[in-house]
C-alpha cells in the first residue's frame, strides 16, 4: 500500500469540508463497529469498551482508515 500526500491551498477547505465530514463518520463508524464486535465476542470475558479500545494499534488505525476512505462516494 502506497501513501500519497497531496497539499491543497489553504482556501480549498472549505470546498472539501463534506468530504472530510464524510470520512469522519465513516472511521468513527468503523471504530464503534470494531469496539461492539469485540466486546461482542468477549463478553463471556467481561471484557469492556474501553480495554477493547486500548488493543487498538496504530496499524489497526490506518487500516480503518483506509476503508473509511475507500467508502467515500
């Protein structure tokens, strides 16, 4: 997977701004998503939200990140 960055001038925010509203809520929906399987899936553990959400790892971000991405229309 290859990561390319692209500066925009700093008047073209306001242009994208449902873009980046877009992809927000998609990673967060992600997220919350990944947080109830797996609270799901050890609840027989008692495992909670919160020690879930610290397994995350920054590679687990980028991926969600990368889905979120793809999702955008």
């Amino acid at each position: 997977m290859t990561v390319k960055l692209a500066f925009l001038p700093p008047n073209m925010t306001s242009l994208i701004q449902g873009i980046i509203a877009n992809f927000k809520k998609q990673y967060r929906s992600l997220v919350l998503q990944r947080l109830v399987n797996g609270t799901d899936a050890e609840a027989s553990s008692g495992a909670r939200a919160v020690e879930m959400a610290r397994k995350l790892t920054a590679l687990d971000s980028l991926h969600m990140q990368c889905e979120a991405w793809n999702r955008i229309t």
